[in-house]
C-alpha cells in the first residue's frame, strides 16, 4: 500500500508540475508586462466562445455511450453536490461573520473545473484522455450554472435582482446540450467526417492555452496585500479538507472506486481543485475585492501543488 501511495504521490506531483510550469510562462509574460490585460482577455473570449465549446462537443459526440454508462447523468448533479457540500461548509466556518466575508464563500466552495483539471487529466491519464475530458464536462454542465448565477452574486456583492437566465446560457453551455442531443438523438451519424474532424481539431487547442490563461490571470494578482491567517485557514480548511473527506466518504458508501475508478478519480480531482479563476474574472467585470480574493486564490493554487497530488495518493492507496 505504501508503494501505491508513493507512486501515486510522485507520478502525481511531477504531472502538476508539468501543467504549471506552463502556468508559469503566462503568468511570467504578464508580469514582465509582454502580455496585457487585453491580451489575457482574447485569449479568455477565444477559448470560451470557440476553443473548448469545440473540444466540448466533440468529447462528447465522439466518446459519450449512454448504453455504456447509463448513469452519466448522474455526474452534472456531481457538479452540484461539489458546490452545495463547500457552500454549506463555508457558511459554517464563517458563521459569526458572514455578512462581511460572503465574497470568499465562491473561493472555498467552486473549483477550476477545466482550466486545470483538463491539463492535469492529461498529464494523468493520456489513455484515458478522452473518457476523462467527458466525464469533466458533464460534471461542468451542472456547475457552471451556479457559478454564474450564485458565485457571481457572492464574489462580486451583487444583487440578485441583477441575475439574467442569458448569463447562464454560455458557449460552452450550449455545447454541452448539442452534443448530448447528438448523442442521445442519433444525429451524431449525419455530421459529415470532415466537419466532426475540423471541430476536433480546434478542440485541441483547449488544453494548452487554457493552461497558460491560468497563469496569465494569476500573474496579474499583486504581491503587495495579503489576506488575514484567520480567512486563509477558513477558506483552504473547507477547499482541501471538508469537500475531499466528504466526496471520499461518499465515493466509499457508494463504491465508486470499484466500479468505474476512473469517474471516481475525476470527481476527487474535481473535489480538491483550487478555486475557479472565472471567480476573479467576475470581480473584475463586476465589481469586488479583487486584491483579496486574488491573493487568497493565489495561495490556494500553491497550496494545490502540495494538496491535489497528496489527496489522490491517499485514495489510490485505501
């Protein structure tokens, strides 16, 4: 058991290094100022509304099997539960003030759901890599509802009489419902090869710029405030103790390891990801504390290189 675990931790933690050591190069480009915040937010508007709506789509169509896996609608209600198990956590934890600190509830509680956990997959699982791409989206399909209704609401101290059903209504979104529709309607046979192959291809282009956007936004974070001990511990107790020790003891009730280990391995990297950077990309759309929710994510994606690779050796080794 102690062999799994340490080769688990070490294939683990050099594959998180990989992932981020192209993080790194943005985030470098953008604090030698080589890169611009204008810059950084193309690349945002490409990826969301061409890139990963395409590698969305085509995982999909060209890996779904309902017959297979029946149960794969179970996984954006997966997406959920993530979300509910952190936000019922960080409203415990910041109970006595939680008026003034509901901006850090969204850090504590909805994870990078794609931006690392794509390139991490494939760093992981390179076999695998498309299975583990479906099983992603499908758990993002039932997050990023909520990150963008609620999570805005929070992060940004908004109203929700502001919230619109058209902010829901997303590229990557829509790319989710047409290729289960594809899939579950047969219409997939009617896509010319030719078409399906250029969609894949531009698909493809997700991982690395999506990785290096990361960095990007990261890098923009300034260095000069930091937040307090106390809404450190508070905010990394919830993201990488309470949501992974919950989402292991259900795996465990339900035997998920068992039955389909990958999904199961999906889930826990889904569990102790660090928080969504769309989180700093509302405040600085919207409005909010930039400086504090900045350097709090930045700590957590440190934390991670520790945390994401320890996690998954513990529950290789049970």
């Amino acid at each position: 058991m102690s062999e799994i675990f340490f080769a688990t931790l070490t294939s683990n933690t050099l594959a998180l290094i990989q992932v981020l050591l192209i993080a790194l190069a943005g985030a470098i480009l953008v604090r030698t100022k080589v890169f611009k915040s204008e810059d950084v937010k193309g690349l945002t508007l490409i990826i969301v509304n061409v890139l990963l709506p395409s590698m969305i789509f085509a995982k999909i169509v060209g890996t779904l099997d309902p017959q297979g896996f029946p149960l794969w609608w179970l996984l954006p209600l997966v997406g959920l539960g993530l979300i509910a198990i952190g936000i019922v956590f960080a409203m415990l934890f910041f109970y006595h003030d939680l008026s003034a600190k509901r901006s850090l509830l969204p850090l504590a509680s909805m994870q990078n759901a794609g931006y690392l956990a794509l390139p991490l997959g494939q760093a992981i699982y390179p076999e695998q890599f498309d299975l583990y791409a479906l099983y992603t989206f499908l758990i993002i399909m039932g997050l990023n509802p909520i990150l963008w209704s609620v999570g805005k609401f929070l992060s940004t101290g908004g109203k929700m009489i502001e919230f619109s059903w058209r902010q829901l209504i997303t590229p990557p979104f829509i790319a989710n419902l047409l290729g289960i529709s594809f899939v579950l309607t047969g219409l997939l046979q009617y896509i010319p090869k030719m078409v399906f192959n250029a969609i894949e291809l531009t698909g493809t282009a997700t991982v690395p710029l999506a990785n290096f956007v990361l960095g990007a936004v990261l890098g923009s974070i300034s260095l000069r405030i930091w937040p307090s001990f106390a809404d450190t511990i508070r905010v990394l107790g919830v993201k990488f103790l309470v949501i992974p020790l919950v989402t292991i003891a259900i795996m465990m009730l339900v035997n998920l390891k068992m039955s389909n280990s990958l999904v199961s391995d999906v889930i826990l990297i889904q569990a102790v990801s660090p928080p969504a950077i769309a989180i700093l990309i509302q405040i600085k759309n919207y409005g909010g504390n930039a400086q504090k929710s900045g350097s709090l994510m930045l700590i957590s994606y440190i934390a991670c290189i520790v945390v994401i690779p320890l996690w998954m050796a513990v529950w290789k080794a049970m």
